[in-house]
C-alpha cells in the first residue's frame, strides 16, 4: 500500500498505523446510528484498527490527552448529497438521523467515547488533497502543531477519502506523539 | 495534567470584519447584542423554501451575497484595518496563513477555491492554508491554532475567516433533529427552552504577534492571552453532563494566560437554547469558577444573532471584543424565567456597563468537542 510510504516530520514519533481497505477486506462493518453513507465506517475502521494496534480491545487504557484529527478532501459525500437531495424536494421527508451525521465531528465522538480520547476534536479538509490512502501534508503540520502547543500528548490522525463506489474509498489512520 | 504552558509571546487582533443578521461591521453587532435585539424572521421564499418545515425562522444578512463573497467582504474588512493608516508599512502576506472554517457540504472545495482566488488577488495571501469543518467549535479551534502558529513563532500573521450562510440542507437537518426552537426564539440558559435557530455570519480576523503589530503601527483591538481545546469522550452528539470537557478547554486558556478563574470578568457563553447542552455548559462553569460563578457575569449572544454553525466562534469572538471595548457587557436575549440547572449570574434585561480585564468566549460542538479563547483589551 502507498500509505506504508509515510515520511514523518522528525519532531513527530509513529506509534501505530493502520489502513482500510487491507487485501481481504470485503466491506466495512457499519456503525450504529450512521445511515447512507461509508463515509463514517470508513473512519471508524480505520481509527479502530490503530488504536487496536497499539492498545488491543477497546476501551484501551482508560482517558488519555489524544487528540482526534480527521482531515478529508471528500469529505462525508454521502451524506451530503442525501441532505441534499432530501432538502430539494419540501414534500420529503428528512431522515433525522442526518442531523448529526451531517457534521464529521460526530463519527469522532464516536470514537473518542470509545476509547476514551480527551484531547482536541478537529475535522478539516486540506487544500492540496492526498491521493488516497496517502496523509497530506498540512495534516501532519497540523498534529506537529497540536503536540506542540500542549493540549494532547498524542494524536489519532485518520485521512480518509470517499469514492463514488465504496470499494474505493481509502483510509489511513496513525497514532502519534512528540518526539524521537 | 496539560502540557500547556504560559506563551512568551500571546498574539494580538488588529483587524476584524463581520457581517452578521445585525448588518456589516461591529457597530451594529455591538448594538443589538448589547440591547438584546434579536435579529430573528421568517425565511423567505428567495432564500428557500421552508413550508414543510416545523420551524421556519432564522436570523439573514438581508440579500445575502453567495457565501465565498460574504467571507471575502469580512476579510477585505479585517485586512484594511489591520492596514491601520501606515499602509506604507503594510504587512508582507506573501507567506500569511489563512485558515477557513466552513461546513462540509457538497459545495466547501469550491468556496474555498473562491476565497482563496480572492484573498491571493486582493491581499497577497497565497491561498487557504486548510479548511476547519468541526461544526460548532471549527472557527474556535482555527483562532486557536493561529495563535499557537503565532506565538511558537511559526508564523508572525494569521488570517482567520469563517462563513456559515443558513441553507436549505443544514435548516432541513436540524428540523429534522427537532434542534430548532419551537416557539421561534432562542433563549439560552432560560426555563422553558426550546433550541436552537440558525444565523448568517461571515467573520474575519487578522492576528499577529506584538512585535509585528508594533513594527507597522497596527491597531491592537484586543489580545488573545490564552486559549483551550478539548474533547469530552463521551458521545456522538450528547455534551458530558457535567461539563467536564468543556471545564478542561477553558481551564487550559486560563493556564495559558496565566491568570486565575477570578480574573475573567466576562464569559461569552456557547449556550444554543438545547435543554441539555445549556445545562452542560452552566455545569462547566461551576467546575472551573466555583463560588465565584455567582458574580461572574455570563451572556449568549445567540439568542441576538442565532447559531452560525462553523463560523459562531468567530462571531462571539466579534461580540466579546466589543464587549470588551465597550465596557459594556451584552444582554442574554430571550430569557424567561430561571431553570435551576442554569444558575449563573446572567447579564438580563438591560447591558451591564463593566470593564473587565479579561473575557472567555467559549464554544461546544457535535463529537464532544469544545474550544475556549481568553481576550483581553
């Protein structure tokens, strides 16, 4: 895979990576109460799988200062087009669910309840997209710069991408921290 | 345990545009936030249509502009006054960050692209540096990081901007999630609340460390002496109950600004009218501010200009710098009646003229997210 080609800045250590899809992999496991879209599985996975890594079974070892920092070009397609869609049309009804799926802070939630991450939340999309599978630049930037500043001592980075067909869709996630 | 430390060098804001349901520049945000004049109305067919919706009020920008032209406005406005009347020794934006918050939709690359194109033409600024689409604490968590940019001596300027225009998709969302007050008003804090209603806001900021400031004779609107970000690890969309996460943000500006809980004169709350979300926040105060709560004074503007989503941050980051220039501390519009899991010492029924050295405005977002910035004059 192109993600096992990451280049890490020097100040940032790697403690665990992962990547959705692996070469047996058929199909996300869905999340429950996210509809429509694979965009959300998608980053769950890929989270799950990294923290699994390094830690084994969910819950981990109790609260740590890690920040979560999805950083994606597509962004959550799915769910935008269905919002979309639904909203076009006043005579149709909006499946409720899609209100907090309608932002990526939610799937983080998710995660972050999970395994129980009290650092930063942060969702941004990057103004020169990676190819997918790959971390874009900025995103790196941006965990050097989190470490730094203090409010986490490590940070789950997940770069996701969705495709038009879910079979595409590329997801890396590393666990970082500070330092060599 | 944080790791966050006081910075030797705390950023200053030397330029700010808005436009907001109140109208363009701070003047009439500061007017109708001190007066509590909420900005609130039906949406109108030209904007969309909202008659299969349960609620159908909003706070608009009359004839709003498309909204990387909103953002665009906010920004020519902060960077002209950033400018100061020494344009001759006008700031290099060859290398100036610009960091963008704005929902995640179907449309974002292509605003973006548009900022960009225009920032590069007007102001030199190379481009948008990234995209913060984390809802309700996207602007925060972009102040936040421009500061730490700023006084790690990454950089020596950062533009900050945001836009949240209310749409069909996201106004048919939150309808949907029964987010949107009932009764037409938002009443943060107050028994009997109903939700939350959404608000236009473009926002633009230019801060910068001191010494750059100094070297061209900017003007120092405010100063930004700390700030926080946190998680609550608690829940897709539900706030920690006991506000534990947000007292964390707030507790990490204070950390950062070096000073105690008793020296913040004014909190600018994120408070939206959500029954449980409110009841969080006031939770969150108690933790950090104990006994003291009760003397400190504490307003949400949104019950003035609505929620605007990825960019409210920004915005109530406008309205507690006003407040703070003022001197005269904004009203929490739309109260009604005291809820016992709410008791703060709310700024009601009239502005309370005050001049406090320090003011926290702080945000809670969707995944547990919060952010805390401390502004000092």
């Amino acid at each position: 895979m192109s993600s096992q080609s990451i280049i890490l800045p020097t100040e940032l250590t790697l403690l665990a990576k992962a990547h959705w899809p692996g070469p047996t992999d058929d199909g996300l496991p869905p999340i429950a109460g996210f509809t429509v879209s694979t965009f959300n599985p998608l980053v769950a996975e890929a989270a799950e799988r990294c923290l699994s890594a390094y830690y084994g079974p969910a819950p981990g070892p109790g609260p740590t200062r890690t920040a979560l920092l999805l950083t994606s070009g597509s962004g959550d397609l799915a769910t935008a087009a269905a919002i979309a869609a639904a909203s076009a049309d006043t005579g149709r009804r909006m499946p409720p669910l899609l209100f907090f799926q309608s932002n990526p802070n939610a799937v983080l939630g998710h995660i972050a309840a999970r395994w129980q991450l009290t650092g930063p939340v942060v969702a941004t999309a990057p103004a020169t997209p990676a190819a997918p599978g790959e971390v874009p630049a900025d995103a790196l930037d941006l965990a050097e710069l989190l470490l730094d500043d203090g409010d986490a001592d490590q940070v789950l980075l997940i770069a996701a991408e969705q495709a038009p067909e879910p079979h595409q869709d590329r997801a890396v996630a590393l666990l970082l921290t500070s330092g060599n | 345990m944080t790791g966050t430390t006081t910075p030797a060098v705390p950023p200053v804001v030397t330029g700010l545009g808005v436009l907001s349901a109140c109208g363009r520049g701070l003047a009439p945000l500061a007017e109708a936030t001190v007066h509590g004049k909420a900005a609130f109305g039906p949406v109108p067919m030209s904007r969309f249509d909202v008659s299969g919706r349960r609620v159908r009020r909003a706070a608009l920008l009359p004839d709003a502009p498309p909204l990387a032209e909103a953002v665009l406005t906010a920004l020519g406005d902060a960077c002209r006054q950033a400018a100061g009347s020494a344009p001759d020794r006008a700031a290099d934006d060859s290398g100036t960050p610009l960091l963008l918050a704005l929902h995640s939709d179907l449309g974002t690359a292509r605003t973006a692209a548009r900022i960009a194109e225009g920032a590069r033409r007007e102001w030199g600024i190379p481009g948008v540096t990234r995209v913060y689409t984390g809802a309700c604490v996207a602007a925060g968590t972009a102040v936040a990081d421009a500061a730490a940019l700023i006084s790690s001596g990454r950089a020596r300027r950062v533009v900050v901007a945001a836009g949240h225009l209310v749409g069909a998709g996201v106004f048919a969302a939150f309808d949907a999630g029964r987010a949107l007050a009932r009764d037409g008003e938002v009443r943060p804090f107050s028994a009997g609340r109903t939700g939350t209603l959404l608000g236009d806001a473009a926002v633009a900021v230019v801060l910068e460390s001191p010494a750059e400031a100094g070297r061209r004779g900017a003007p120092v609107l405010a100063r930004l002496r700390g700030w926080g970000r946190s998680g609550d690890a608690h829940h897709v969309c539900r706030p920690v109950p006991d506000g534990n996460g947000l007292a964390r943000a707030i507790d990490a500006a204070l950390r950062r600004g070096g000073i105690a809980p008793e020296q913040v004169g004014y909190v600018n709350a994120n408070a939206t009218g959500s029954p449980l979300a409110d009841q969080a926040e006031a939770n969150a105060l108690h933790r950090v501010f104990g006994g003291y709560t009760d003397r400190l004074p504490v307003s949400s503007t949104k019950g003035v200009h609505g929620h605007a989503l990825e960019a409210s941050a920004l915005l109530e980051l406008a309205v507690t710098i006003a407040a703070l220039q003022s001197g005269t501390l904004p009203v929490n519009a739309g109260w009604t009646g005291q809820d016992e899991d709410c008791r703060l010492d709310l700024v009601l029924d009239q502005p309370r003229p005050t001049r406090p050295d320090f003011a926290l405005t702080v945000n809670s977002a969707f995944g547990g997210a919060n952010t805390a910035l401390l502004v000092a004059s």
